[in-house]
C-alpha cells in the first residue's frame, strides 16, 4: 500500500470515530426536543450535520476501494474503533475500564498478525 492510500484510509479511520462522536451528540440533543417522533428528528440538527459526516465518509470509502484491494484497506480502517471509547470518555465523560483496553490490546495483536502475512 502506497503511502497516500496508507493516509487515506488512515483519514477514513479517524472519520468513523467522529462520526459516532456526532450521533452520540445528536441522541442527546434529542432527549431536550418535544414533539411526535418525526418532528423531533427535522428539528435535530446535530443528526443532519452526522448523516452528512457518515455521507462524505462513504464516498471516501468508496474511493479509497478503487485503489486499494478491501484485504488490505479493511484492517487499517478498524483501527479507528478504538478510538470510540477514548472519545466517547474525553467528549461525553463514559466510563473506560482495564477490560474494554485489554480487549482492544488483542484487537490490534489480532490486527498486527493479519497484516504480518500480508506484507
């Protein structure tokens, strides 16, 4: 993988956290909105602003599959998973515990072994 696909799918790595940052975000923002189901989800900004994200994440997934075989794209965008727990604590002030560190520690030994024998 060339080093710009490298920082590509590096990119889409980090747009996933924050896309799940910006739901979380908008979960929240639709607990203080009133009103039937439908109105509240027009009215929720911070939901429109997530779909958006995750819309313009897609066609950068897209792209980034045009040039890189998905074997070896997938593993470097799943490294952004563990990032969802450190920002969700940063941003929102969740709870992180040893278990859920250790469970993404064989998580990325899992990763390192797969693309071992793909390099």
């Amino acid at each position: 993988m060339s080093p710009r696909d490298f920082a590509l799918c590096a990119g889409f790595a980090l747009a996933l956290p924050i896309g799940q940052v910006m739901f979380k975000w908008a979960a929240l923002y639709a607990a203080r909105l009133e009103g039937p189901l439908l109105l509240k989800l027009l009215q929720n900004w911070p939901l429109m602003v997530a779909f958006a994200w995750y819309g313009a994440s897609a066609l950068l997934w897209f792209y980034i599959l045009t040039r890189v075989p998905l074997s070896a794209a997938y593993p470097v965008a799943i490294l952004g998973s563990a990032l969802v727990p450190v920002l969700a604590w940063a941003v929102f002030r969740e709870p992180l515990s040893w278990s859920l560190a250790g469970g993404y520690a064989l998580m990325l030994a899992g990763l390192f072994l797969t693309q071992r024998g793909a390099a």
